[in-house]
DNA sequence: AATATAGTCTATAGAACTAATAGACTATAT
DNA sequence: ATATAGTCTATTAGTTCTATAGACTATATT
C-alpha cells in the first residue's frame, strides 16, 4: 500500500496539473477541494517543493503551482519521494538496495527473481502514469459514463 | 515492502518444497539452516498451518510438511495471507475494499485506474510465482552460473 | 511604512504496526 | 516414564505513519 502522504500528493498534484499555467493555487482550496487535512498537505507540498516539482509564491496572490509539465511528472518519482522504493524486496531495488542477510546466493535467488519482475512491470506503468495520462484518463471515463 | 514475515514464510516454503514427500522438518533445522529467529518463525508456521498449506507432526520424528502440492502454492496467496492486500490503493483491492474518503467519483478516477493496472499485473505474476516455479527457477539459474 | 496574506520551519504526539522474545503448556513416539 | 517437539498467550521495544501546533518569514498592496 502507498502511504497517504503519497495519495494526497498525487491528488493535490492532478489538480494543481489541471490548472496548469493557471497562476498559484492556495494550499487551503487545495485541501478544502481535495479534502486533505490543510496543515498535513503543507508538509507534502513542501517536500514537492524541494523536489523541483513545484514552486511557490508568498503573500497575496500567491499559492503553489507546478514548475515541472504535467508529461514530466510520473507516479514513480512521486512514490519513490515519499514511500522510497517500489519493489517488493530490498534486493530488488535500484536506488534503496540492500541484501538480504539470510540469502546464500543472490545471484540463484528464484525468490529475487519473481520480485524483480514485479518491480519491472510495475515502474514500467507508474512511469507510463503521468499527472497529463491520468487527467487524460479521467476524460475518457467521463465519456464513457454519459 | 513486503514484511519479513512473508520474506521468511517464503524462504521456509521454498525449503519445505524441496523436501515434499520427505517427511517432517524440524522448526530448529529450517531456523538454522534459513537464518530465521527461531521463535519468530515458530508463529510463522504455525500461521502456515492454519491456513492449511502447512500440517505438523508433535513428538519425536515430527516437525512441518508441506499440505498442498508445490505447485498449489503461490506467492500472492502467502502475502495477502501475512501482509493483507496486494494493490497500492484500498479502493483496487479484492478482497480488502475500501473507499477512499476524499474520492469524487470512483469510477471516473485516473488514480484509480492506474492502479488498477498495476495491481492486476502484480497479482498475475505472483499467482504464476508457485513453490515449484520458484525452485524451477532456481535450477536454471544455477545451470547458467556454471 | 503598515498590514493582511500566505508559505516555512521545528517540534511534538498519539496510534498503529513490526519484529521478536519469554515461558508455560500440550501432544506424541519410543 | 521421558524426551521430543509443536502450541498458545502475553508482552515489549522500536519504528513508522498521520496529523497538529505554533512561531516565524516573505510578499503584495494600500
């Protein structure tokens, strides 16, 4: 399961993607439109800050607002910012690696293997899964409902 | 992440399924021999047990065996027994749904649609993921190393 | 310059979960 | 009878997650 701090972010992230080159939107209609809790979000929006992801604007007028495209960001970076890895297992990860201590031979690992398949699979779609794929999606979702 | 219990329930699986029609294995023998707390994996079989995929034998010459054949035993089966849920989101999971609070409209989500995706490769994965395979993989592993 | 607006930073705290251990108890083979 | 081996209940230390409080800093506008 991700955390909730990585599904506010993606939230906060679509909607802020929506009112793309809009202007700065505030942190409270963020959290009263979305529902997430506005001193909790402060921090997420913070931490997307320093990741390059978004920049804000103090005082008046001001707000957060992407600095990156909405085709830039992707449900990988956004995950592996908050949660860290994606795989299942610490030896199957590339950037968070770790080996298991009761492993005899990484290298013959038929566990490992399994789970490297299951991390390539899934950054394969969280990469795919972009802020403009997802309002992309939505679209056709609601077309296909009316 | 999956948790350690999963990681040990199965690395002592996988050894068990490479003594099927053995007879009984000791707790103490897989302990040593997987580098797993004793103690720790004592609840882990006995959890095994429970859900049928394991039996014991008290007494001496008794000890765990494998119940289901190696190749009735996959590994989305052994997470969700210990870990619950295999999909990121609660409102993508079969068998632990849950709403999410701050959703709109669930079935016109591109969150959810994502993740969807993603779950429903991972689970066709780990169903493929039998003990048998495991070891299958194993051997050919080995073949390639030498 | 004053003031209201709005983001920033540091600290903290309760709840839940994880990993592991202790120890008394029960069942079985010989 | 006795040694062997699994069973059950409780507990604990540590960590992580989610969220909140409150003082502080920067900016736009008048």
């Amino acid at each position: 399961m991700i955390s909730k701090k990585v599904k506010y972010a993606i939230i906060a992230l679509v909607k802020l993607a929506r009112e793309y080159n809009k202007g700065p939107i505030l942190i409270r209609d963020i959290a009263e439109s979305e529902k997430i809790p506005q001193k909790f979000l402060e921090t997420i929006l913070s931490d997307l800050k320093h990741a390059g992801i978004l920049a804000s604007k103090k005082g008046k007028g001001g707000g957060y607002y992407l600095l990156k495209s909405p085709d830039e960001v992707n449900l990988a970076t956004i995950i592996r910012l908050f949660d860290g890895a994606i795989a299942l297992l610490p030896c199957v990860t590339y950037q968070y690696y770790e080996r298991c201590e009761e492993c005899k031979d990484e290298e013959t690992c038929g566990i490992r293997e399994v789970f490297k398949e299951v991390r390539d699979e899934t950054v394969e779609l969280l990469k795919a899964a972009t802020l403009s794929e997802i309002i992309r999606r939505e679209s056709k979702l609601e077309k296909k409902k009316r």
